[in-house]
C-alpha cells in the first residue's frame, strides 16, 4: 500500500474524488486537493460536495448560500439560495450534467452546460438528502414524512410522494434505479419499489445510520450505524424483501461510523467511530486494515472510481489518501 497523510486546521466535512485524485473540503470554506492545492472558496462552512458532473474538479454548498465549482486551477459560482439559506445536500449526474442542490424546503436544478437553466421545487418541509436515479433524469428528496421524485427538467410539476412517517435524512437510488432508500432519525432505514411504492422495513441498528453505499453491481447495500457494516441484498426484483441483512467487521467495541463504496466494484471501505479504516471484499475473507491506529472518530471517506484508493478525514482535522498496489 501507499499512504499519504494530511493534517489540516480546520474540520473536515467531506471527503471524495474527481477524475484526477482525492478533494477535501473543510469547515473553514477551503477545497484542499491531494496534490497541496487548495482554494478559500466559501464564506464560512462547507456543508455538502459532490464530483462535478464533467469530472473536472467538485461542487460544493455552504452556509453562505453558495453553489461553487472548484478546480485545481480555478473556482467559479454557479448558483445561489434563496435568501441566503444554507445549501444542505447536493448530488450531481455526469450522464445529464445536470446538479441538484437543496436549500430550506427548495430543490434547485441547474445545468452545467447552460448557465441560464434552472429549476426550482418546493416541499411542505425542509429538504434534508439529494440523489439523481441512474439515468439522471429524475431526482429523489428526502424530507421530513418521506421522500419526493421529481423530473429534473420538467418546470411545473407535481412530485410523485413516497409516504413513511418519521424524518428521512439521506436518500440514494438503486443503480437500476428500481429502488429508493432512504437514511432515517431513529435508526433504520426505509426503502419503497418504485414500480409500486411497495415499503421495506429496514431496522434492528444500534445506531442512527449516516451512511450507506451501494456495490457489487449494485447487489449489495452497504450501511453503517451498527459494530460491523451492514449489507443488504439487492438481488431480483423484490431487492431485501423477505430477505436478512449479514455483517461483516463486526467489532464489540466500535461502530461503523461511515461507508463507501462504488456500484461497478464488489470492495468495501468503512470508517470506525474509533479512528480505524478498513477495506474488504464481502465475497472473500478478512478487513485490511487501511489504518490500524485509533483515534478520532472518522467524519469523511471516499472510494476512489476505480476501487483501488482510499480517501478518510478524522474530526480532528487528520486526513489520508491510502492506495492498493
């Protein structure tokens, strides 16, 4: 393996990769790229991130209100909030280039080809999780009752409503897009078949759940709020109906504090609530242990796209990009 450490001075909030390598983003409003490279590009905290759709660099939102495309060169604004409210989720599609981000109760849509696109929907309560369905066209909101899925292009339009009661706080599709799932307050998940909005009940987690991924081709999803990562089966058309979650890592002593993984790969990385990162392959044996010490809480973990890098954050502003010879 191959191990580069950082430390910064400020908090991490969020950990990724575009084409060219790892990108953090801090709680001071600065995008930091693994190659030393970093930009001030907020005032104030950075609050969401995603890879920008071309491939070329991040999308952040923060709590100034701002929608901010970074590159290792340059960094140019690409949206505000109304009223300056906080940009609290955001998701991106290479395939439509389109970006959704969320701001109080609003959904805004903006294209990353057309700087005058731009589309704006409105929820009975705040929107909490962003997520385009594979094809990127549609785009999912989670919120406080359940979840909404909207045309992303479409200007005036009724939401398709996904009812659950409780506070949804995350939301991801399926990568077939047959499936929306949803991160919940009171530690479980909730899922619906979107050919029928047919519920699947997701509990049992000691923890509330912060994260979840999906991979191995999308036959798995992976989550954490519990001492090992959960995998649940996703296989055939009724995804885990009927169907028990296995876990694998499972450690007395800790909790998974965060997952990361890609669709196109069957590896699992998971970050620990005692510092430790492991990486593993659910179909073979054993955690590699990317980083064996403890410490602080991990706050941020990225899989690179090609499965072979690691990227984690700690709360006490440590960092790491680990790569697999």
């Amino acid at each position: 393996m191959t191990s580069t450490t950082f430390t910064f001075d400020a908090q991490v909030t969020a950990a990724l990769f575009d084409d060219t390598g790892a990108v953090f983003t801090l709680g001071d409003g600065s995008v930091r790229f693994e190659d030393g490279v970093f930009s001030e590009v907020h005032e104030g905290a950075i609050l969401c991130a995603t890879p920008h759709p071309s491939g070329d660099g991040i999308v952040t939102g923060g709590d100034d209100g701002k929608v901010i495309w970074s590159r290792r060169d340059q960094a140019g604004l690409l949206a505000t909030s109304e009223r300056g409210q906080w940009i609290d989720a955001i998701d991106a599609s290479p395939e439509t280039r389109l970006i959704a981000f969320s701001h109080g109760r609003t959904l805004s849509v903006i294209d990353a080809t057309d700087a005058d696109f731009r589309r704006d929907f409105q929820h009975e309560r705040t929107v909490s999780g962003v997520a385009f369905d594979p094809k990127g066209r549609r785009i999912a909101t989670s919120t406080y009752g359940g979840a909404a899925l909207w045309l992303a292009r479409i200007k005036d339009q009724k939401p398709t409503k996904l009812a659950w009661a409780g506070s949804h706080t995350g939301v991801l599709f399926s990568p077939d897009g047959a499936f929306v799932v949803t991160t919940m307050q009171d530690q479980q998940l909730h899922g619906w078949r979107l050919k029928d909005a047919k519920n699947l009940r997701m509990g049992g987690y000691p923890s509330k759940v912060r994260s979840m991924a999906f991979l191995n081709k999308g036959q798995l999803l992976a989550t954490s709020g519990a001492q090992g990562a959960v995998l649940w089966p996703f296989i055939g058309a009724n995804g885990p109906m009927g169907r028990e979650a296995t876990e694998i890592g499972y450690d007395e002593g800790s909790l998974i504090a965060l997952v990361a993984a890609r669709p196109a790969h069957g590896v699992l990385a998971a970050g620990l609530n005692d510092g430790r990162v492991w990486l593993a392959d659910p179909a073979g044996q054993g955690l590699n242990f990317l980083k064996a010490e403890k410490g602080a809480p991990i706050a941020a973990l990225a899989l690179s796209p090609d499965g072979r890098r690691v990227a984690w954050a700690d709360d006490d502003g440590m960092a790491g990009v680990v790569g697999l010879d």
